[in-house]
C-alpha cells in the first residue's frame, strides 16, 4: 500500500505564520495574523479534513472584526458568502481539463491559464500515474485500501459535507480514479491556488478593481451614474489602505517556500519513485522555459503558473 507516502509526497496543506518583523506596523501585525488564517482557511476548503476544519473554524470565529473592518461583511456574512460558494464547487470545476470544457473555453485564444495549467496537469497527472502503478498494481488493490477509503470518505463528508450533488467521489474503486482524484487534489493546492491567489494585489493595488466594499448601493438606472457618485461609493482611504496591506501580504512569498516538484525529505528509497520525481522536475524545468520565453516577447506577461511561482501546497 502506499500508505502515508501518498501524503507526504505533496498532497498535504501547510499553515505557517507569517511576517514577524518587528518594523511591521500594528496594523499590519493584525491583518496578517487574521487574514493569514481566513486565507488558509478559504484555500483549502473542501480538501481538509475534520480536524484541520474544526481547528480553522475555531481560528476563524476569534478574527470576526477584521474582515468587518475591511468589507463589512461580518462573521455570519463570510460564512454565508463561503456556503454559497461551496455550493458551486463540483468536482468538475475542481478537474481543469473538464473544467475547461465545460465553460467552453477550449479554443479561446490567447488563454494563458489554461494552457499554463493543462501543462502542469499533464506533468502533475504523468507523475502521480506513475506512482500510484508503482505501488497499486490492480483495481482491486484500490478498492481493498481501507486506510485510502477511510481518507477519501473524510474529504467527502467533512470537506464537501457529503454533497452527492458535488459530484466529488465517497470511495475510489479503480487505478484511474485514484489518479486523477489525486491529481485534483495536488493541482488544486499547487497550481490553482497558485493561479487565484499570487496576483492579488496585482489586480487590487488599483481599488476600484476590486472594492472591498461600497458605501453606496449600485444606481438602478442608466445615465444616473456619476462620477462623484462612483467616488463616493468607493471604500474610504482607511478602509482601503488595511485591504492593500492584507493583499501585500497574501501575495507575498515567504522565504522558505517549498516549490511544485521539490521534496526536501526523502520519503521514498526505492528506484523508481525516486527516478519519477527527477522526470517531473524536469518536466516543471521544460515548462518553466516556455513561460519564461513566452513572457519576454509578451505584452502582457502572465507568470502566475510558472513552476517557479508555484508551490508545493497552500502555506498562508
């Protein structure tokens, strides 16, 4: 069995602290402390399990006045707001490849996403179909791991709260299952989060990209949209300036991050896991390159998917 190999190679999230110098202003000690938990919290939702869930909930419920003081949106808002969009999420969206054909967005030109992200599936896929045939030889070797059912039902029922409708399997019966279910579960925390959370200050910095709040209902009419209206709507100085901070900080990278591919601990001593990690590192190395020299012509440069940028699992 593959037992806690299966975990360690990177399919496990982090939460680290954050950000302990002493320069750092009170304001920015607070938001990051608060922020840093929500944003672990929100990331992995629907891959954790009961213990991580309860631990963040807990962690949650003490920092209500942060994102209030931010967005206005209070504790039973932000749970609201994670509810519905937990309702959304499907195992579908959570797979790119089907994800990508079920918006319809596999001809669109220009889409760096997601040819970005089908390269890292398709390395991330190679890899884990590897492994997993190393050390599951048959369908019935799946079907027969108690300990790997036990943890796929745990996702299933406290990730996703048993939602049937979600589409996200409650056991794993074949060798093609387990592949690409743990292929969904490494890019999410790798590639994914990588893609929705590095660029979050490059797309906020300019506020009225993305308000964190408006201190105005949207006008009902057209033509009676204003300029100083708009102004006034938007968030005050203050209010923005603690949503900049929080962005800074869940966009920066922390000094001892650990990127896709890279292991440090040898969990593995047998030939053949070990020679699949050095193919997968090298395929991330081939695909890093084309991202590089696709951005240096590039108007618009997209480097949110370079494995160079993308790490192991979600450590916020």
């Amino acid at each position: 069995m593959l037992e806690h190999k299966r975990i360690q190679i990177g399919f496990t999230s982090f939460s680290k602290q954050m950000y302990t110098q002493e320069t750092m202003s009170q304001m920015e000690a607070d938001l990051q402390g608060h922020f840093g938990t929500l944003g672990a919290s929100r990331a992995v939702e629907g891959l954790e399990t009961k213990g991580r869930r309860d631990h963040s909930c807990l962690q949650c419920s003490q920092y209500t006045s942060v994102p209030s003081r931010g967005s206005g949106i209070t504790h039973e808002g932000l749970q609201l707001v994670v509810q519905r969009g937990l309702e959304q999420v499907t195992y579908t969206s959570l797979c790119l490849p089907d994800d990508i054909q079920h918006r319809g967005m596999s001809h669109i030109p220009n889409y760096h996403y997601r040819d970005d992200g089908m390269s890292l599936w398709e390395a991330i896929e190679s890899f884990v179909t590897g492994i997993v045939k190393f050390y599951y030889s048959a369908d019935v070797a799946v079907s027969g791991d108690t300990e790997l059912q036990a943890w796929v039902m745990d996702i299933f029922t406290n990730g996703f709260l048993g939602r049937t409708s979600s589409g996200v399997p409650s056991s794993l019966q074949t060798v093609a299952e387990l592949i690409k279910f743990l292929t969904m579960v490494m890019f999410t925390c790798s590639a994914q989060h990588a893609a929705v959370n590095n660029g979050q200050y490059d797309l906020g910095a300019f506020m009225p990209n993305a308000p964190s709040s408006m201190r105005h209902p949207p006008p009902r009419e057209k033509g009676r949209a204003f300029l100083q209206h708009f102004l006034d709507t938007l968030p005050e100085v203050a209010t923005t300036a603690k949503i900049l901070v929080t962005l800074i900080l869940l966009s920066s990278q922390l000094k001892d991050r650990r990127l896709l591919g890279q292991y440090p601990e040898e969990w593995f001593t047998e030939a053949e896991p070990r020679r699949l990690i050095r193919a997968f590192q090298g395929r991330l190395g081939e695909i890093q390159e084309e991202i590089e020299e696709r951005n240096y012509v590039a108007e618009l440069r997209y480097n949110y998917l370079n494995p160079q940028e993308t790490e192991n699992s979600i450590s916020i």
